[in-house]
C-alpha cells in the first residue's frame, strides 16, 4: 500500500480504527440477519452450517483483537450469544 494510500485511509477511518473489532460487528450483524435460529428443525441445515461459519469467524477475529489489543471483545460475543437462541 502506497502512503499516499494509508493516510488516505487513516483519515477516513481515524487513529483508534481496528478492523478486526469492524469483522466482529460485521460477522454479529449478519447472525441477526438470519431467520429465526431457535425454529431450524435440525443441525445440518444451510441457516444452522451458516450460522455457524459466522459464529465461528467472529470468535475468530475476537481471539485476534485479544491477541493484538489485549483487549476482549465480552459485549460482542454476549450479544452473540443472545442472538443465537
């Protein structure tokens, strides 16, 4: 990435942007978005396997932020919880 290119970006977005916390709130807002996860009939159906891909990437790039920030991302991943029954 060129400078010209960074500061660009960095004035976008500001000095305390992260974008592993961003992925969190991203992979969080697309569980929400699907239907209703407590009336799926079963594990193995296409809402549940995706539910858990975003579930597992969330917990992902919050392992990362605890990792970089040293800094855990406990709202985010309670509220994920709630979402998911």
């Amino acid at each position: 990435m060129t400078k010209d290119m960074h500061n660009l970006l960095e004035s976008r977005t500001g000095q305390d942007f992260d974008a592993r916390v961003s992925l969190c709130k991203l992979s969080l807002a697309q569980v929400k978005a699907l239907p209703n996860l407590s009336g799926s009939p079963g594990i193995g159906t296409p809402i549940l396997t995706q539910a858990e891909h975003l579930m597992c990437e969330m917990i992902t790039y919050a392992r990362e932020v605890e990792m970089h920030n040293c800094s855990s991302e406990f709202t985010l991943l309670n509220e994920l919880d709630r979402s998911l029954f």
